[in-house]
C-alpha cells in the first residue's frame, strides 16, 4: 500500500510539473516555431497567452466537476485531453493551428493542478500537509522555470516539435498509475457553481486580452474587431461586478474582499504572476533572435534563475513563525525590483554574465515572495473560506501572467517601432556612414535596416523591463498595509 502510494504520489507530482512546464515549454524555441509556422511577431504571445487563459477558464470549474464526475474521472479524461493537445501541435502547420492546440492544452491543464494537490493532500495526514503543499508547490514552479531549458535543448538538437513528443509518454505513464492506484470518489454534497459569475468574469477577461493581443496589429479603435472586443469586455466585466454586488452566493465569496491580508495578497500575488512569466517571455527571444545564442545556450542561462528561485522558495518556506512576513515580503519585493533595474542595462554588446546575474536575482526575490504570501493570504482567513478563497488566490497568479505577457508584448513591438524611426532619423546624407552606404548595393541597405531594427528591438525589449520594475514598485507598499498574521494552525 505504500508503494503505491509513493508511485501515486510521483505520478501526481509528475503531472504537476508536465502542466507548468507546459506554459514555457515553448520559450525558448520561438525562432523554430516562427520559421516553421510563419507565425508573425506578434502573434508570439499567443504562445503564452492563450495556454494560460485556457486554464483560468476551466480552474474555477475543477471543484465541481471532480464533485460531480468523480476526481479520477476528471483528471484522466483532463490527461487525456491534454495528450489530444500535444499531438495536435506536433500536427500543426499554421499560426492558428497550433494555437488552437495551445488553447486545448491549456483548458486541460486547468484542473491538472489543483486536483493533483487534493488527491495527494487526502492519501498524507495532516501532519505533513505543509509538506506536501510545499512539495507541490516546487514541482509547480520548477515546471514553469525549467520549461525554457528543456524546449531550449530539445530544440535545437531534435526540433521544436520534440517538446510536445516528450510529454506523451509522460501524460500516457500518470494515466495508467492514476488508473491503477487510485480509487474514485465524489463529493456527497457537491457545491453549486456559479457559472454565471465564472462565464461574466471569462468574458471580461478574454475580452481584454484580445483588446490587448491584436490592438496594435489592426491599429486599435481604428478596426472593428477592437470595438467588438471593448465592448464585450466591458460587459464581462458590468454584468460580473452587478452579479458581485447583488447576489449573495458566488465564486467570489463577499467575505473575502473582507479580509484585508487575503485582498493584498491577492493583489501582490497578481503583481508575482504579472512580472514572472513576462520576463521569461522577454529575456529567451532577445537572446535568440536579437543576440544571436543558440536555442540550447538560451535554455541554459535559465536555469540559476530556476535554482535561485527553488532554493529561495524552501528556505523561506522553513522560516515559518521565525521572521515577521512582511518583512520577507519586503526583500522579495527589493530583489526583484533591483534584478530588473540591472536588466536596463542589457546591450548588444554584452556577454552572458548580465543575464545570468540579473535572473538570479529576480529567481531569488520571486522565490521569496511566493510562500510568504500564501502564508499571508490565508492566516487571518476563515478556514470555511479557503475553497474560494484557493480559486481566487490561483485565478489571480494566472490572470497576472496573461495579462502582463499582453502588455509587454503590446508595447514592445510600438516601442520598437518609434525606436526605428527615431535612429534612422539620425542616417542622413551628412553623415560619413551614411555616405559610406550610398555605394552599397541594395542588399547592404537591407543589411543596414536590419542593425538599426535589430537596436531598437533591444531597446523596446529593455523598456518593458522598466515596465515590469515600475510595476512591482507600484504594489510594494501594499506590504505596509497588511496585518501581522497570527500563527497558523
């Protein structure tokens, strides 16, 4: 029984870490994807995006349907799906097609998580639930931050296409030890879902991230698409805030906005999802397609980010009770907005020691931040609460990262586009370089164009570090508001 419970426990943990992994799998093999797919640049954070706005969708249904269908049921067939997902991106041979397989995987990776967790939390007492949680936890994290590095290899030696290969034998092994070792259950009062709060919020939501996506590709308001996209996104939103305010029973329980921890928490961790995924996002393609690494190197230099990120995550988690929050909170903050001043400093003509400085610190500062506030959101929390309140608290992280991928691609590609003016407003005919080219043929001017669109790049790509710094400055005095939190139980 315990062996089985040990194979359960690491097929468990192995799905938990296939669907992190999942979201930035991809990273670093955007080159591959871009030549292979002519998938446009901005379309890349589609990639990202689309994956991630799938899963908020199907999170705050997981609890229901595992209540009605049985939690073994809904994980399996949620595996499987995802499987579908992965041959279907192996397969695909256009921008929208894989895409759409991004938005199949993401939708059944949704539950994958948080089912993984109750299942491992039930088969453990609950003596060493902290350390299941913390376990699980790391596997989280450690799937996001090792995605990069992993899709970078695979890339560059067997094609982007093995990313998505080396996922279905993993997804075929957790089915069959699930089907094996564990034992179905369903709740015998399965609470209600709101599904008109969840479908309000999804609306308001999508909405905006496709306001966000393809704003500047049709000129924003200029298009008609924009207009229909603001319009439903404004009417997600009216209808899930009237439906907040009138309604007694939702999703987003009333008590929680209650709770001022649980409430700045929620912020700070939006804040955590909104800087962590955008600058993975960022760092792999400049070093790519602007620097010029190959997909492996790229994959490398991501991983102290990841070890710093680990090995902050669990000495922080060990210091429970030992040192106050906030001020953990407080040097997590600090770490990560001095990791993204360093990062204003990335040139054209740097080696790979900036990098790797720079993504240590921010793996360090985010590693801090990350179970400080758990602790914070749920210590003044009523444990009747928590159900909710571990939706929201997910939904926040998830809504975070889409969203700040949205932005920062938004203004990175505008950013780089006034950039280039502005250089080649400098090559006039006055000047010796200028002159130098006006016997060059045609493909040397190309050549030309392409090192002033390579520079502004650069800098577009550095103005949205800035971005995500100004961010976190924004919300750290947050952590000035939050009570001390009594101890837990």
């Amino acid at each position: 029984m315990i062996a089985g419970r040990r194979t359960l426990t690491a097929a468990l943990l192995l799905a938990t870490w296939m669907q992190a992994a999942n979201t930035s799998l991809p990273n670093a093999t955007l080159l591959y994807l871009q030549g292979t797919l002519s998938m446009a640049d901005d379309e890349v954070g589609w990639v990202f995006s689309t994956y991630i706005a799938a899963s908020a969708v199907t999170l705050p249904l997981t609890r229901w349907l595992a209540g009605r269908y049985g939690r073994k049921r809904v994980f399996q067939l949620a595996i499987a799906i995802f499987a579908l997902g992965l041959v279907l991106a192996t397969r695909a041979e256009t921008p929208m097609q894989f895409v759409a397989a991004r938005v199949i995987q993401g939708a059944a990776s949704g539950p994958l998580a948080p089912l993984a967790l109750a299942i491992l939390l039930e088969q453990f007492p609950p003596a060493r639930h902290a350390r299941i949680s913390l376990i699980w936890t790391v596997s989280l994290i450690f799937g996001i931050l090792s995605g990069p590095s992993i899709g970078g290899w695979l890339a560059e030696y067997h094609g982007w296409r093995a990313i998505f290969y080396l996922n279905l034998p993993t997804s075929g092994l957790v089915l069959l030890v699930v089907a094996m070792a564990l034992a179905e259950k369903r709740a015998e009062h399965n609470p209600p879902v709101d599904f008109f709060g969840v479908a309000t919020l999804t609306l308001g939501m999508i909405g905006l991230q496709m306001l966000l996506d393809r704003g500047e590709r049709l000129e924003w308001f200029a298009a008609p698409e924009i207009w229909a996209e603001a319009a439903g996104s404004a009417l997600g939103f009216y209808l899930f805030i009237i439906h907040v305010l009138t309604r007694q029973a939702h999703f987003l329980n009333k008590a929680l906005l209650r709770d001022r921890n649980f409430v700045l928490a929620t912020v700070l961790f939006f804040a955590f999802g909104f800087v962590l995924l955008p600058t993975i996002a960022l760092t792999s393609p400049m070093l790519d397609e602007l620097l010029n690494y190959p997909a492996d190197t790229t994959g490398y230099m991501a991983i102290p980010r990841s070890i710093a990120f680990l090995a902050a995550l669990i000495m922080v988690s060990n210091t429970a009770g030992r040192i106050d929050n906030r001020l953990l909170l407080a040097g997590g903050a600090a770490l990560v907005v001095y990791a993204n001043w360093r990062m204003l400093g990335y040139s054209p003509a740097m080696d790979w020691w900036p990098v790797i400085t720079a993504g240590v610190l921010q793996g360090a500062g985010l590693g801090t931040l990350m179970p400080v506030l758990g602790r914070i959101a749920f210590s003044t929390l009523d444990p009747k609460l928590r159900p909710e309140a571990t939706v929201v608290f997910n939904l926040a992280r998830l809504y975070g990262s889409t969203t700040g991928i949205a932005v920062v691609q938004m203004f990175v590609y505008g950013n780089t586009q006034a950039m280039h003016l502005a250089l080649a407003a400098g090559i006039t005919p006055y000047r010796a370089a200028t002159r130098a080219t006006s016997t060059l043929s045609r493909q040397g001017l190309a050549a030309l164009n392409d090192m002033i669109t390579g520079q502004a790049a650069i800098i577009g790509v550095i103005d949205q570090f800035k971005l995500l710094m100004i961010a976190m400055l924004l919300v750290s005095p947050l952590i000035l508001l939050l009570h001390k939190p009594r101890p837990t139980n």
